[in-house]
C-alpha cells in the first residue's frame, strides 16, 4: 500500500534542517528548500535547481507540495478579477483582486464554505467543508499578486481577509499564513496592509490581542441591536454585543489599532433612527471607523439594498459624532464577486 506522503510546506524550516540532518545531507539544505517553497512560491521540486538531483528525487519520494490551481478566471468590466481556486482535493474557493487607482487588494478565503450562519451571504448557504492549510491561503495571495502585476502592472498592496470563511475559526492557520506573508522569507508585506475580518468571536478576538499580532481589525457588525443582530447572523446570539464590546476595548487597550466596522444597511431591518443611535452609541466605545457596504442580493429574499437616503442618515449622523465614516461601493458585481457573492458557483 502506497504511504500518503506528507506535504512539505506543513514543515517549519528547523523541521526542513532536521530531516536533511537525518538523511546524512547539511542543515543549510533546508535553508534552501524553504526559500524555493516560500520566497519563490515553488510548486515543484524540479524548479529546485540549486539542489542535487539526487536530493530533488528524495525530496519527491517523501514529499508532496499541495498547491492550489487558478481554476477559472473571471474579468469584471470595472478591473475586478475573480479567482475559481481547486484546491489538491477537489474542492474550489474564491479569491478577489480588487483594484483601485492607489492600490490593488486581494480578498482571500480562509475556509472551504463557512462556519457560520449570516443570512444575507451566500458563502454562508455552503456547509464548512474544511479549513484552508497557510501554504493554500498563502497562494491565494501569490496567484492575485501575479495578476496584479500583469493586470495593473504593481504589486499586490493589500489584502483583507473577507472571502470565504470566517477567519477567526481558522485561527492557527490564519496566523501561519499571515507570518509567512510578512516575513522577509516570505513576501515581506507590511501587516499593516493586511485585515483580517471577523463576524465578531470575542474570546478569539481577545487571544489575537494577547498574541500582539500587528496586522488591522475589521468586524461584521449590521447592527448594534442584538435581537437584530441575531436576526442577521443568526450565531451572534452566542456573542452577545457586551461580549463583543468588551473584546474590542480589550483588543484596542492591547494594540492601541483602530477597529473598523463593516455594516450593511438594509430595507425594512436596519434603516431606521433607532438603528442609527445604537450604531453612533457603540462606535463611541473604541476607536473605529465605519464602513457602510452597499449589498449586493443573493436571491429576492428579505435582504434588499436600503436607499440612498437610508445610507446619508448614517452619515451625517456618524460624521456628526466625528466618527469617520464612508460608503463603501462593490466591486466586481458583474462576476458575482462582490461583498457577499462568492458561492462556487463554476464548483
């Protein structure tokens, strides 16, 4: 019976030293080997070119690299591009690029489906198949970045983590992907152009602060209602609003960054003067900004986009408060690539 072999990029590289030490070669082999896997971004062990051929075929017969696959490409009409990424197992999650005039952003999956329940989002309606390992998150971004250069002709500046999946039940992976992305061996990004959004798990939200990472902090929050809330992402009701302050003013007393909150206005549930004072109320706790999404429908169920007049209410009465608020227009909405749309539909 054939040994699954093990994929290489789930070993550190004092893991990579050791194995070369043990199969009568030099440490510094691994030095070399996680440099093509990372820096590199190697999918194959043939492109190890400064290594013997002896020791490409030893890395061959115990390893494998279980890299992602750009499956489909799809090109919006407004620059956007949507990534059908197959992963080594056959299943398929979406990425984004999403450029601007200043800068392009990736938007990476960090789960194949989701965790959790959100009404209004069509990544929500597909079961959570499994966790994303760092090396597929981290290809995610490779794969944009090399878009971003042929498309736009830069690099990739930044990435949030908004695709698929909720980041913070990802968590271990999240943060090795994330080390791997701004480390000098890796891409060498600054994390501060990277955020990661959460729907808003407050015990994770504490151990990221504990963990000091650097990288920004966004939360789905749609409501500072809990019944609301609750009717909208319908887990919150195990998070309720206290718990969730109370983890956002411990994040901010650690990190001293800024929380930005994502919050979709929507007809007939969250567009009222009362929605409007619980959001000014809970955006006073600790430092943020406020980015009103405009929706984009899923189907012609209860979430439909609020007016015009609905998302101005917000403004005035969040600029008024000196809340730094802006509305955030969808991109890619042609492609079913915008805020809410990734569902593998090509799957």
């Amino acid at each position: 019976m054939e040994i699954e072999k093990k994929d290489i990029r789930s070993l550190s590289k004092e893991q990579l030293r050791d194995f070369f030490v043990a199969n009568g070669d030099k440490a510094f082999r691994g030095n070399q080997v996680f440099e093509w896997l990372w820096s590199k971004a190697s999918h194959n062990f043939e492109d190890m070119t400064n290594v013997s051929k002896e020791t490409r075929l030893m890395l061959e017969t115990n390893f494998v690299i279980n890299h992602i696959k750009v499956d489909t490409m799809q090109r919006s009409e407004d620059g956007t591009v949507k990534n059908a990424v197959r992963l080594h197992d056959g299943l398929i999650v979406e990425s984004v690029l999403i450029p601007t005039n200043t800068r392009t952003t990736a938007c990476v999956s960090s789960q194949v489906g989701c965790s959790l329940d959100c009404n209004f989002c069509a990544t929500a309606r597909l079961k959570r198949m499994r966790n994303l390992e760092p090396g597929e998150i981290y290809d995610q971004v490779i794969a944009i970045d090399r878009e971003s250069r042929l498309y736009h002709n830069r690099p990739l500046s930044n990435i949030v983590f908004m695709g698929m999946g909720e980041p913070l039940m990802n968590y271990n992976n999240v943060l090795k992907a994330i080390t791997l992305i701004t480390s000098n061996e890796g891409l060498g990004m600054s994390p501060k152009r990277i955020t990661v959004s959460t729907s808003g798990i407050p015990k994770m939200i504490k151990k990221m602060a504990d963990d000091e990472v650097k990288f920004k902090l966004a939360v789905s929050l749609h409501s500072a209602i809990d019944d609301v809330r609750a009717r909208i992402m319908p887990f919150s009701s195990n998070f309720p609003l206290a718990d969730l302050r109370e983890s956002l003013e411990y994040w901010y007393q650690k990190t001293k960054s800024k929380i930005t909150y994502e919050y979709v206005v929507w007809k007939g549930i969250n567009d009222n003067q009362e929605a409007i004072d619980a959001l000014v109320k809970f955006c006073k706790y600790v430092p943020c900004k406020v980015n009103l999404i405009e929706y984009n429908p899923i189907d012609d169920g209860e979430f439909q986009q609020a007016s015009d007049e609905a998302i101005d209410n917000y403004i005035k009465a969040l600029v008024k408060q000196d809340i730094v608020a802006k509305v955030r227009r969808s991109r890619g909405k042609d492609i079913d690539a915008a805020c809410g749309q990734l569902a593998n539909k090509e799957a």
